[in-house]
C-alpha cells in the first residue's frame, strides 16, 4: 500500500550527504554576482551595474613602439583594446579604449666577444571601462601567475627586441570589480 514509495523516500533520507566543495573562485563569481543583481532588483535609482570578474581576457594591440635598443624602464606605452568586454548583455570595456603600461626591462643588445641579445619586458597597467572606472591589467589568467609581458623574438633569429603596432596580446583583470552600465 504505497510501501515501496515510503522505502524510497525513508532510504534516501538516512542516506548521508555527500560533502560539497566550492571552490573560492566560484564563491566569489558568485557573490559579485548576487551583489550587482540585489544592486539592481532594489531599484534605488541608481544606475545597473554589472560585475568585471578576475581573469576576464582583454584583447589589446601596441600602438607606440618600444624597442630594447631605445627605450629606458619607465617609459610609458599606449595600447588600445581589439574587442568590446562583454558580461551581462553589457559592454564593460569598450573597443578602442586606450591602455596603459610601462617598459619594465630594456637592455639592448652586445656584439662581441660575448654575445647577448637584447631584452625587452613590459606590464599593461590600466584600461579605463565605461564608467570611468581604473581598471587594472596582469600578464596572466592566474592571479599568481606573472605580471609582465616578455618579448622574444629570438625563435626568428633576432638579436633586437621590439613591439610595435602589429603585436597583439592578450591580457586579464586583475581583481574583481563593479562596473555601472549606461
């Protein structure tokens, strides 16, 4: 009389729960997330907002030269971005945004004795999104991961290192951010 689907029941219910796990990324993604979404659902007049997640990639192309016979640590560079950042239905940072960064290591090359190619090393440091925000840049999707970018161009036999306005690279967000949509 029904017994089987009370057996069922009761035996899934004694069962123990399996332990979940949620990793901090995922809880975070989350929690920005709920935050931009109760934001919005409250309706308090203030313009929607929609959450920059770390490690989003961001496409961008040099747009100044740099090379490691001319340019000095500190020098400052231009890049500007290829693709909208697109999250929610809502560009965060618009195609053609300018981006900064600065030459980190530039050595140039010796001929001699003993021979040493040139060395050249960058960092993207900031793009502004759609707010006006400061968005700050990294090298990797890892948030441990290496902060600078290193032209090599040695695979083509190269002693002269250089980027110029033919190079694209792609960086990350480096943090989590709130970003207020038009």
């Amino acid at each position: 009389m029904g017994g089987g689907r009370g057996a069922e029941a009761n035996s899934q219910s004694t069962a123990p729960a399996a332990p979940r796990v949620v990793h901090r990324r995922v809880r975070a993604r989350l929690a920005a997330v709920l935050c931009a979404g109760l934001g919005t659902a409250l309706g308090r007049g203030q313009t929607p907002s929609t959450p920059l997640l770390d490690g989003t990639p961001v496409l961008l192309r040099m747009r100044s030269a740099i090379t490691s016979e001319t340019s000095q640590p500190g020098d400052p560079i231009r890049l500007v971005v290829l693709r909208d950042v697109v999250s929610g239905g809502h560009v965060l940072i618009g195609r053609r945004a300018e981006a900064t960064g600065t030459v980190v290591v530039a050595e140039p090359m010796h001929l001699g004795f003993v021979s040493r190619r040139g060395r050249l090393t960058f960092r993207i440091d900031q793009v502004p999104a759609v707010d006006g925000q400061s968005i700050r840049l990294r090298a990797s999707q890892a948030a441990s991961g290496p902060d600078q970018f290193v032209v090599d161009r040695a695979r083509l036999h190269h002693q002269v290192q250089w980027a110029d306005g033919g190079d694209i690279f792609e960086a990350f967000v480096n943090g989590n951010y709130v970003i207020a949509v038009p």
